[in-house]
C-alpha cells in the first residue's frame, strides 16, 4: 500500500511543477507586456519591440503580439519587419491584420498592395470608421490616385455605421447631446449592438443620467462580455456614482483582460486613495510607477497616501523626486513643507513655504502652514504677520489662529 501512495505521489510531481512553470511564464509574459506598454507611452519604440520580441518568444503562436511589435516598428519606421510581422499575423488568420498592413503598404509606397487590403478590411464587420481611414496620413500617398478614386466608387458603409461614427466623433467633440441624436436614428434602423449601447452609455454619463448609462452598458457587456473597455466604462459610471467598490471590481476585471493598460492601473489606484483604500492604493500605484517612475500624478498622489499613514521618511523621497521633476510647482513645495512640519523639520518647512509663496503670492495654506512653523521656531511676530494674511485669503482656521495667537 505504501508502495502504491508514494507512486501516486511521484505522478502528482510533474503535474505541480508544470503548473508553477505556467505561472511563471504568465507572470513573466505579463511582465513583458507592462513594459512594452511604458516604452510605448514613452515613445521608446525600440525597447518596446524588444519586450514585445520577448513576449513573442514566450508564445510564438499569438497573432496579437506580433500585430503590437509590427505597430512598434512602424513606429519606428522600419516597414520591413513591421510588414513580416503584419504577413506572420495575416498567416494567423488574423483578420486584424488588414488594416495594419493596407497602412503598411501605403507607407512603402505599393499603392496596389495598400488598397487590395484595405478592400479586405473594408469587408469585415469591425472595420475601421470611414471618417478615422479617410484621415489616416499612412494613406497621404493615395489620395490622388486612381486606385484611391476607384475604391471609394463603392459605398463599404451602412448608414448605421456612418451614424455610430459621427456619434464618437461628437462624444470625442465634448457634444453628448448630438452623440445621442444620431444614436437615436441607429437606433430606429435596428442597429441593436453592442457598440451602439456602448456609445449610448458614454453620452448618458456625460450627460449626468447615470442611471440609464448602467442600463446600456449592462447591454453592451451582455453581448460582449470579455470586451475591457466596456468593463472600464461600466467601472467609470459607478465611479462617478460613488459606488467605489463596484467600479474597483470592473476595473479588476478589465485588468484581467488587459494586464498591461497601465492608465486603467493608475484610475484603480486613484479610486481606491478618493476611497481611502491606503494599502490597496499604495500597492497598485507602487506597481504603476515600477514601469512609468516620473509621472508627477501619480508620484503626487502615492506621495500624499504615505503623509496620511505617517511614513513621512518614505514620503520625503518621493516628494524630493517630484520637484526635481517640477520645481515651479508651488503645490509640490507647499506638500513637501507639510511633510517636513510633520517630521518636525520646522527649518526646511519653512524654507519649501518660503519657496512655494515666490512662486504663488497668495497661496493661503502656505501663509498659513509656514505661520506654525515659525511659532515653533519662536518667531511670533513673523508667525502674527503669515496667519493675518492667510486669514485674509479666506484660509480655514486662520482667523481663529490670529486671535488665539496674536495681539
């Protein structure tokens, strides 16, 4: 019998390591694909084709990885290997592909090659708003040629399509109310998709009528369930509803789709610090700024949440980071003498408050905040003159300071 329980277990071996083996894989696919992201957003194109190429040889068979490296490359323009890449998708039967590489041909120039996949495209159902290709630059090269000329002889839009187009066009203009009237003519021609209750949703909350935006991205997301935008959108309304641990739930499941949306990581975290979700917040912007370290807000904001747990040491470096960053940011000078008060640094307080007002005149938190730094350093007279001029700029608590103060 113990013969046979140790076999077992020699069997169960193999199955455990090759699951902790996929982990790791997944762990570092994911983290290939956060940093390819950063590079992106940082217009560092090379590095973001060599973390693509990485993930690439983690999974040789996803036709989205070399789609987003031959996007890299275009970028970089170096159309030989963006155009391999596009072929090796295509090869997929990746329909995604088309448009990539009709874009691809125009920019080397193949006017033929460019237009016989732009007509692929254009056959597909999720192809490319006509009002987004006609502005597409990659195309600059064809708009006088006859095959641009013979390609559009052919109307490749329904009507419904044209109005969902001009629907995001006016969300995109800050103009929800036109959004919603041509959304309303699709809607009376049966356009019953996903994407029309999708933009129906992004008007409504524009609009304030939270209620009825839930109603249609709950419609979307029923048709299309693993879409992350929709996800995101639904997330972005209860946001807006307060309702913070329901968006904080869409947001994880939009991440679970997207892993490497580092804006949807960072709007995460900022709900859970407006929710004062500290540890939460802390931990996601940490992961934030691991790929994106000198983006101010975010340094701000993860700054602020350490000051209210007390960790002012940890605090101080980062605030240090930011004004090398920006150091003609009052706000940034005024946090950082708040740090210092609290660490009981009243000198450097007051050096950052000195700082802050030449930049800012009338900011009243200095006035104040530098005010009590001088009480303590025993100069009342300087501490009088800063509480009287913050109590003139309307600061709160300061004419009650004054006067318990100051002669």
């Amino acid at each position: 019998m113990r013969k046979y329980l140790k076999h077992i277990n020699l069997l169960l071996i193999p199955a455990f390591m090759f699951a902790v083996l996929n982990n790791v894989q997944a762990q570092d696919m994911r983290e290939n694909m956060m940093k390819a992201s950063a590079s992106l957003l940082n217009k560092n194109y090379l590095s973001a084709v060599e973390y693509f190429s990485d993930a690439i040889t983690q999974n040789s068979h996803d036709a989205e990885l070399y789609l987003k490296r031959g996007n890299a490359y275009l970028l970089l323009e170096d159309y030989e290997n963006a155009l391999s890449d596009f072929l090796k998708a295509e090869s997929m039967n990746n329909n995604n592909s088309l448009y990539p590489l009709a874009r691809c041909y125009a920019l080397m120039n193949e006017k033929g090659k460019a237009v016989f996949y732009l007509e692929k495209h254009l056959l597909t159902e999720n192809k490319t708003p006509q009002r987004i290709l006609k502005t597409d630059e990659a195309f600059s090269n064809l708009y006088l040629s006859a095959e641009w000329k013979n390609l559009w002889k052919k109307d490749w839009y329904t009507e419904s399509e044209n109005l969902l187009s001009e629907a995001d066009y006016f969300l995109s203009s800050g103009k929800p109310e036109k959004a919603i009237e041509a959304l309303n003519i699709a809607d009376e021609k049966n356009q019953n998709s996903a994407q029309l209750f999708f933009l129906y949703a992004k008007a409504l909350m524009a609009m304030g009528d939270n209620a009825s935006a839930i109603t249609n991205i709950n419609k979307a997301i029923t048709k299309n369930p693993s879409n992350a935008g929709y996800l995101q959108l639904r997330g972005d309304i209860y946001k807006k509803n307060k309702k913070i641990k329901l968006a904080l739930k869409e947001y994880e499941s939009a991440l679970q789709l997207n892993p490497a949306n580092l804006h949807l990581l960072k709007e995460k975290a900022r709900a859970e610090a407006d929710n004062k979700m500290f540890s939460e917040a802390i931990a996601d912007f940490k992961m934030y700024l691991k790929y994106l370290p000198d983006d101010e807000e975010a340094l701000y904001i993860y700054s602020g949440l350490l000051y209210e747990k007390k960790e002012y040491n940890e605090a101080q470096l980062l605030y240090n980071k930011i004004i090398l960053l920006n150091p003609k940011s009052a706000q940034y000078l005024v946090a950082r003498g708040n740090n210092f008060f609290m660490n009981k640094s009243y000198l450097s307080a007051e050096t950052d408050y000195n700082q802050a007002l030449d930049l800012d005149p009338k900011n009243a938190e200095a006035y104040n905040n530098r005010a009590l730094c001088r009480m303590f350093l025993k100069n009342e007279k300087g501490a009088c003159s800063d509480f009287k001029k913050a109590a003139a700029l309307k600061f709160p608590g300061a004419d009650e300071q004054l006067k318990k103060n100051c002669r």
